[in-house]
C-alpha cells in the first residue's frame, strides 16, 4: 500500500506569473537582462506582501504565490502590471520585460511550502494565454470579484488546460475603459505605492511654490497664488492637473522631480517661488520635463500687488504654450477669470483658505470669520460664498452646529448665493451643490450642480468626490466606486484620501459587500483613527455580516470619541436616500451593540 502525501490541502487564490520572451532576452544580453530582472522581482515580491500573498514556487523568470481571496490576488496583479510597465519606460523596447498574469481560485496541495494540484495547472494555463503586460483569471476568481473591484472583463470562452478534462472559461483584466492611465487610476484608489503611468494627455503637476518673503506669516500667499494657478490650469480639458491636495505634500521637502512625476503620475512639474515685499510681488517659475528632468520654461514675473491676477495668468499661459501650445480660444478665456476684483476680499479668502479644511471646530470657526470678511468686503465673490456653504458643510459632517435650523438656512443661503454668482465656476458649483445636498436636503439639485461642475472642470478632484458621495447616498454604488477612483487618480496623494477611501467602503455597503465595505473602511481608519465615519462603516458592515468581535470594537472606539451617538439619530449622519440602505445601516449597528 503507497504511504499517503504528507500534504496540507487548501482552498486559495493562485497567482502564476512568468517573463514573456525570457529566452529571447537573455540570448540578447544576459547580464542587462538579470540584472532587470532582479529589479522587476523585487517590484513584484513587494507586492505580493502587501496584499498579504504569500510567494510559494519560483524558478528563473517564473512566480507562484497563494492568496487567502481573488481580491488581493486581483489587486496585486493590477498594481504590479502598472508598475512594471513604469519600470519599462526608460528603456528601450527591446530590453522591456512584460510579465503575464495567471490567477484562478481553487484547491491545492501544499507540502515544503510549494504550491501542487489542478489549481496550479490552471493558473498557470491563463498565465501562458495572458497577454504580455497582461492579466487573465478563471471564471471563479472572476465570479468573486466582478461585483466588486472597478475593473473591466473582457470574455476569451473556454481554455482547454492539459489533464483538466472540462474546459475553462477565461476572462482577461482591465481597468474600466482598458487605458494604462486608468489602470494605474485604480492602483492609486487601492493606496499602491507603486509609480503611476502617465495619462493620455498632457499631464502636469504644480508643486508649492518657496516663500521668498521672508516672513512665514506669508505662506498662506504663497499657498494661495499656486492653487489659483492650478485652476487656471486645470479648466483646459486638454490637460491632465494633479490636485492641490496631492502636490502640496511636497511642500517644505527637498525633492526629486523625476521621483515626483513617478509618484503622481505626471510628465511635468512646475516649481517656483514668490517674494511679497511692500505693494510689490515677483513670482518665479519652471517647468521641468520629469521624465528627463530637463527645463523647458523658466521665467520671472514683477508687478505690484494690484497686477497679481495679471501675473497668475502670464504664467499659466506660459506653461500651457510650453506643453499644450493648440487649444480652445474659449479654455484660454476661462482661464484667465479673476475671482475678485478687490485684494483685501481676496487676502481674507487665501487666509481662510488655509484653515477650511482644517480637523478642529476652531479652525472651522476661522475661515467663518475670514469668508464673512472676504464677503463684507466683495458682496460678488462667489467662491468666498461657496467656501463658507463648504464650512456649514464640514460643521454638519463633525456634529459642530450649535442651532441646525439656523445654520442650516445659512448653508442654502451661500450656496444659492455663490451659484448664481459662479455659475460657471466648477469650485462654486461642487461645493455650493453638495452643501446644498448634504445640509439643505436637496439631493437633486446638488447633484445637478456637480454634474454641471464636472462638465465644466473634468480634473476638479473634489467634484468627483462629492459626486461619488451622492451617487452612494442614492442607491448608485457602482457609479459612485468609479468617481471616487477617478478622484483618488487625480490626487494620488491626497491628505485625506481616507475621506475619499470611506466613501468607497460606504458604496461597498449600499452594494451590500460587507467584506469589501470593511476593507476599505479600516484602510481608511489606519489613515485616521479618529475619523467617525469610517469607524461607523466598520461598526456596522461587520454587524451586518457576523464579524461580531470587529463590530463591538468599533463600537466601543465610536463611543469614546462621540458618547451621545444613539442609532436613532442615524440620519444625522449618514443621509441615505433608500430606506432598505437605512435600515441595514442601523441593523448593523445595533448588531455592533450601539444605543438605540
């Protein structure tokens, strides 16, 4: 009688991966190609233990790994081709190294911590059918996550594998539009670090510009200037403009360009600096090739304090003559709007500027103050009206407000007022809409006002943000998933990419993915332990599909920060619009052990 396999049997997620044309490319050069290589494996394997895989086989240009689901596998494939392909960039086509991607859910033998059976055999079937710099799953794994991760499928029919006697239906991995720009947009909703390829269209960051003034007190100008030339920028649809958010966490730091452009995914920077001194200003600038690091532009602007707007524009149009010289008459013009005529309005509007976001109720009460101003000062500046709905709106959000009915009829007040002056300005209309649909109740209306914004400014983060936030308020969680991936490519380092993470876990939920929804919600909370929301989706996500330990500890968590929360007042919080949503929503909670 045969002794029996001293094996573990295991159902897993198996990862194969291997080189296409390995043998071409060391014939070619075998000491460039090991070389590259080993890199490459050192991109991958960093991967594979970020999504928590577990590398099992490996022989020359080939990898197996085990994951405990076909999310992570998934995940890890798409956040690996986009960094290979980044790898591939500087060199030339013929030393490129494309890996294919096999992975298939199934049972499998482990023993010395080698991977065996049928699931490996299939594996590594679609692995040898993908394309290279591709990826192709089994219908299981494609089963498990096409609900849930924001890709595209395409359908290759039934794959005959050698010993499997039934078929095997194959499907091949993209992102949603199947563009290397939008794979690398849902590597960066997922937080990989890995570089970022470079979008379809001219793409440019704007990183912060040096305080030359030599009074810190003047940080909050310097700041200023450069956002407003990010949305000088950002209105040409020709371009491709990373967020303010996401550049600004450069500010202070010694950088290296070409490892900014990898990190944000753009082809050129612009740094610069600005000297503020009496009633006068000179703003510097250049544009640098990231890739390169070549200068293409580099200029000097003077003037007196009253010519700063005229100044902001000589610069924009110098970069976008430099990167994108054919556009629209009508762009340029957009471009070149003032938001106030008055420089007192507009000081009081950067100071306020740079407190609004700001995570304590003191802060929130300073930009009041500084809009107010900004607004007694110009009765017509519409982002001033906009930014102080923005701040009733983060009051609602933090349970600050002392009289909800009175602010909340103030709420509506700026944000009418601040469309009617801005109704073509997409800032106004994203931040006066989803004030409007967050405070006033009126989810119509600012959704129309940020579908209005969007179609005016397509790179405006925040608007696809809020979009993405009503869209999971409504009942639309696919839709809602891929505006807030959208968001999360346009400001890859974000800040507060865990408000932007928590509402994708709260689109998870309105899907009724609990897991999903959690995984999201705790990688948000890693970011912030003291965000309530996300600590909320946890709560009641896990209440919801029996993870009752992870639900209670959330519970606990969300009491010490705010003891007077009761399910009872869930609508306080979480505005769903579709009573099964709502009722779920306090289920869960009340599974969490939550007062009712």
């Amino acid at each position: 009688m045969a002794k029996p396999i001293d094996a573990e049997r295991k159902l897993v997620a198996i990862f194969a991966a291997d080189v296409e044309g390995y043998s071409r490319l060391m014939g070619a050069d075998e000491v460039s190609t090991l070389r590259d290589l080993t890199e490459r494996r050192a991109i991958l394997d960093e991967l594979i233990a970020s999504r928590r895989g577990r590398i099992a086989n490996t022989a020359g240009d080939s990898v197996l790994a085990e994951f405990g689901s076909a999310v992570d596998a998934i995940q890890c494939a798409v956040e690996a081709q986009a960094a290979l392909a980044g790898a591939n960039v500087p060199l030339p086509p013929e030393r490129h190294i494309n890996f294919r991607i096999g992975i298939h859910v199934g049972d499998v033998m482990v023993k010395g911590g080698d991977l065996f059976g049928d699931g490996v055999n299939i594996a590594a079937r679609l692995q040898a059918i993908a394309s290279a710099g591709g990826t192709c799953i089994s219908s299981v794994a494609y089963d498990q996550v096409r609900k849930i991760l924001p890709l595209a499928f395409t359908d290759l029919g039934a794959q005959q594998v050698k010993n499997i006697e039934e078929a095997v239906r194959a499907y091949a991995v993209t992102s949603k539009g199947a563009t290397t720009a939008d794979t690398a947009r849902f590597a960066a909703a997922l937080g990989s670090n890995s570089s970022l390829p470079l979008p379809d269209k001219p793409s440019i960051a704007v990183l912060p510009f040096q305080n030359m003034s030599g009074d810190p007190e003047q940080e909050y100008f310097a700041d200023g200037i450069v956002e407003d030339i990010i949305t000088a920028l950002s209105r040409f649809k020709s371009l491709f403009v990373i967020a303010r958010n996401s550049s600004f966490t450069f500010k202070g730091k010694a950088v290296d360009i070409k490892k900014v452009g990898q990190e944000l995914g753009v082809r050129y920077v612009l740094e610069g600096s600005i000297r503020k001194a009496g009633g006068r200003v000179r703003i510097t600038g250049q544009l640098i090739d990231a890739a390169s690091g070549a200068h293409l532009w580099a200029d000097k602007f003077d003037g007196s304090l009253e010519d700063v707007f005229d100044l902001q524009d000589r610069i924009t149009m110098s970069v976008v003559a430099a990167i994108a010289p054919k556009l629209d008459q009508a762009e340029i013009e957009r471009s070149k709007r003032k938001l106030t005529e008055k420089l007192d309005a507009y000081d009081y509007y950067l100071r306020g500027l740079a407190v609004v976001e700001g995570a304590t109720k003191d802060e929130n009460e300073e930009a009041l103050r500084l809009f107010y101003k900004a607004i007694e000062i110009d009765a017509n500046f519409a982002l001033a009206h906009a930014m102080l709905a923005r701040c009733f709106t983060l009051r609602k959000a933090n349970g600050w407000m002392a009289d909800v009915a009175m602010e909340s009829a103030e709420t509506a007040k700026q944000a009418r007022r601040a469309v009617e002056l801005g109704r073509d300005d997409a800032a106004v209309l994203s931040r006066a809409g989803y004030a409007l649909a967050r405070v006033v109740f009126e989810p119509e209306e600012g959704a129309d006002l940020i579908e209005r914004a969007l179609a005016l400014n397509p790179h405006l983060s925040s608007a696809w943000q809020f979009g993405g936030l009503l869209k999971a308020f409504r009942g639309e969680p696919e839709t809602a998933i891929e505006h807030l991936a959208h968001a999360m490519r346009l400001s890859p380092l974000d800040p507060s990419l865990y408000s932007m993470q928590t509402a994708t876990a709260l689109a998870h939920f309105v899907a009724g993915r609990y897991d999903e929804s959690v995984l999201w919600a705790e990688k948000a909370s890693r970011e912030d332990p003291n965000f309530l929301p996300a600590i909320r989706i946890i709560a009641t996500s896990a209440g919801n599909s029996g993870q009752l330990e992870r639900a209670q500890k959330a519970a606990k968590r969300m009491l010490e920060i705010d003891p007077a929360f009761r399910v009872s007042r869930l609508t306080d919080h979480v505005p769903l619009r579709r009573p099964d949503d709502l009722a779920r929503y306090a289920e869960g909670l009340r599974r969490a052990g939550l007062p009712e």
